[in-house]
C-alpha cells in the first residue's frame, strides 16, 4: 500500500471498516437493513454526507478555534444533512420515504463526527475526501449485506427479486426488530471466531479511548473491567 | 385524555424506542452493565427528552412554523438538545454529586443519543400539539429506561456464565436484545 489515497479505502473498505470493525453508527445499521436496496440508499446518503463533512471540515481545520470546534462540526454536519434530505425528497421520494427518520438522524451518526474528530481536522482535503470515500462505501457494504440476508432470510427476495424457492416459508422474524440483533450479533460472533480483532479490543488492549462518540463508553467500561480482572489476580 | 394515555402506553411500551425503532443503541449497549449506573442515566434520560420534546414543541410551534423556516429543524434541535444536556450536567454536578459521578462521562454522550433528536422530528412529524408531544417525550424515555433497567438486571445474570469466547461483550448482549424485542412485540397485540 505505497499510495496513501489508495491505503485510505483500503482502511475504510475493510482494515478500521466502521461497522464492523469500529461498531460504530449502530443504530442505522439495525433499523434500516431489513431490506437489502434500503441498505445501499442509506448508505450511499451517509457517504456523500461524510464526504462533504470531511472536507469542508478538513478545509476549515486551521480557522474552527479548538475550543468551539464540536459545536463548528454539528453545525456543518447538520447542514449538509438538511441539504441532503431536501434533495432526496425532491429527487429520490420512494428512497425518503423508506428511510424516513432516520435520514435526519445522519447528523447524530458517530461514524460522522467521529472521523471528522479523529481523520479530517488533521489531514489534507484531498486525503479527508478519499478518507470519506472508504468509510462511506465500508458502511454501505456492511449495511447493504446485514440487509441482503435479512431480506433472504425473513422474504425470500434479494433486491426484490425472489430467490428462495416458493414453496420455502420465509422466516418473517428476521425483517422484524429481533432480526436486527441476531444478524449483527452472528455477524460480530463470526468476526470474533475467525479471529478478527474489533477495533474496540484493540484499543481495550492499549488503554486509550480516543474519539468522543458513544461507542467510547463501551470501550472505557470493558477496559475498567479488564483492569478488576487484573487487580483480582 | 384516552388518546393522551394511548400516546404514552404507545411510546413506551408498543413502538419501544430501543428494541423497536432501534434508537439510542450506543447508551443501550454500553452503559446497561451495572443497574445503578443504567437506572440514573434512565432517570437523565427522561429528563432530558421530557424538556427537549417541549422546548422543540415550542420552538417549531411559534418560531420555526410561522416563519417558513421548518426545514431548519434539524440543525435547530441539535444545538438545543446539545445546550440542554450541558445544562443538565451543571445542574447535576451542583445538585446531586453522588449521581453525577455514578454518570461520569455517560451524561455528555446524551447529545449523540439519537433518541432524543429523534423524538423531537418524530413529534413534528406526527403533527402533534405541545402537550401530545411532551407526553409522548416522556412515555419515549420511559420505556428506553425500562429497556435498559431490564437489559442491565438480564446482563449481570449472564456476567456469571461461562459462554463461549467470540460470544463474550457485545453478541450476548445483542442477543439478549432480540429476545427482549421479541418479547416486546407481544405489546402491539394490545387492544387499543
């Protein structure tokens, strides 16, 4: 990985890829992916919102003052949001009206400010867009295969095509709330067993806890567990 | 006044903030390990989303609205949201300090609990007046700290089990979850 452009995609795609890895901007993950196309329009309005927050906010990294700048980023993002979600409902209203909610809830999204935090006042426009591009398209993956299996599982239809054969009761479970839960949780239980280290272990190990979204407080209260663990002994 | 009981039973108990519209995961994961800490940031929640929804209410009612400015909501409930919690953290840290320490760093984490922002667009949404929409603020909290009161009593039982090692931290605990919303959509047969 010479090409540091390239290695930014390569992170997002897959090395720190945001659901799966980081377990972060869990709550759209849950609720949106019941259908695999909801998956892709989610996605997809996350990324170009990631893309533009990156690099206005990586643009503006010199003049934002250190003490106001959560408040600058909220801000930010939460325009281009409303941008975004004006847009979708004048040109794509099927899309809108699939996501609903959830669409304004792009601003509260930690994948969002937590890269605008960790990545993008530190770095470059240029790398902070390609930075964007990864983590965008990782979260589009990952929501658009937790939908694909819902979807198969709990219809029988992938994209709205049927591929299970008729006569196979889809189990209706799986595109209801529950689904939701076994899915990611099977997903992180296969991630676990073939040993892939979440990024929260990692930095349990360490004993940092960087970043300021809510996925720190799991990684502060498994590492204070980890210490009792290690007093008791 | 039996549609204002029904906006409450409705918010926490049939449409289940977390085990249903799958909002404020984050807080619901990771704060739901010990009871105590689960049941005072339940009690931070309620009060937080109480007043969001009636301060949101008012804003969109008497401001926004009438001057054609609703599609600013978005940004307008976010800073709100993020100025009251920071008050409620000075009131707590002045008032109660034993209950801001039980909190620590969980209580600023309410602004990125979308929870909250997402009660406020949802009232709007439903058109709902100002005392349909604290109530159904309210009756939303509620059943988020029922959620994660129950969620943390079911944890410290697994806490003791000797479970399989890729299913240890957050699988058990999502699959905990979705026999909780199992359970939970056994209340949308409610008769109302």
């Amino acid at each position: 990985m010479k090409n540091k452009y390239i290695e930014r995609l390569y992170n997002g795609l897959i090395k720190e890829n945001p659901t799966l890895v980081l377990m972060l901007g869990m709550c759209p993950t849950l609720a949106v992916s019941t259908r695999a196309a909801n998956g892709i329009g989610m996605g997809l309005s996350t990324t170009a919102v990631l893309i533009l927050s990156n690099l206005v906010i990586s643009l503006l990294r010199k003049v934002i003052p250190d003490q106001v700048r959560l408040p600058s980023y909220i801000v930010i993002v939460a325009s281009l949001v409303t941008v975004t979600e004006l847009l979708m409902e004048a040109y794509l209203p099927s899309v809108f009206e699939a996501l609903g909610i959830y669409i304004p809830l792009i601003v509260v999204n930690c994948i969002i400010l937590g890269r605008a935090e960790a990545y993008a006042n530190k770095h470059t426009p240029l790398l902070s867009v390609m930075d964007g591009i990864g983590m965008g398209l990782g979260f589009t993956i990952a929501l658009t295969l937790a939908g694909l299996v819902r979807e198969v599982l709990g219809n029988g239809t992938a994209f709205g095509a049927q591929v299970l054969p008729e006569e196979i009761e889809p189990i209706g479970i799986f595109v209801q709330p529950p689904g939701a839960f076994i899915v990611i949780a099977v997903f992180i239980i296969i991630m676990n067993a073939i040993g892939i280290k979440t990024r929260q272990r990692k930095l349990v190990e360490q004993d940092v806890c960087d970043g300021n979204c809510a996925s720190c407080a799991l990684i502060c209260e498994e590492k204070n567990e980890l210490k009792e663990e290690a007093a008791k002994e | 006044m039996k549609s204002l009981i029904l906006i409450i039973i409705g918010g926490a108990l049939i449409n289940n903030v977390v085990l249903n519209q799958f909002l404020g995961i984050c807080s619901f994961l990771g704060v739901s390990k010990q009871m105590k800490a689960s049941a005072s940031l339940g009690g931070a929640v309620i009060f937080v989303i109480t007043i969001a929804s009636a301060v949101a209410s008012l804003l969109y009612d008497f401001v926004l609205a009438p001057l054609g400015m609703a599609f600013m909501k978005t940004i307008i409930f976010i800073l709100v949201i993020a100025a009251l919690v920071q008050i409620v953290e000075m009131f707590l840290k002045k008032k109660s300090p034993a209950v801001y320490k039980a909190l620590g760093i969980y209580l600023p984490l309410i602004t990125t609990n979308c929870a909250v922002l997402g009660v406020a667009l949802t009232n709007v949404q439903n058109g709902y007046n100002f005392i349909e929409s604290v109530l159904a603020g309210f009756g939303t909290a509620v059943g988020f700290t029922l959620a994660i009161v129950l969620l943390a009593g079911i944890r410290s039982r697994i806490h003791e089990e000797d479970l399989p090692a890729p299913l240890r931290g957050a699988p058990i605990v999502m699959i905990a979850a979705a026999l909780m919303s199992i359970a939970f959509m056994g209340f949308s047969g409610l008769a109302l």
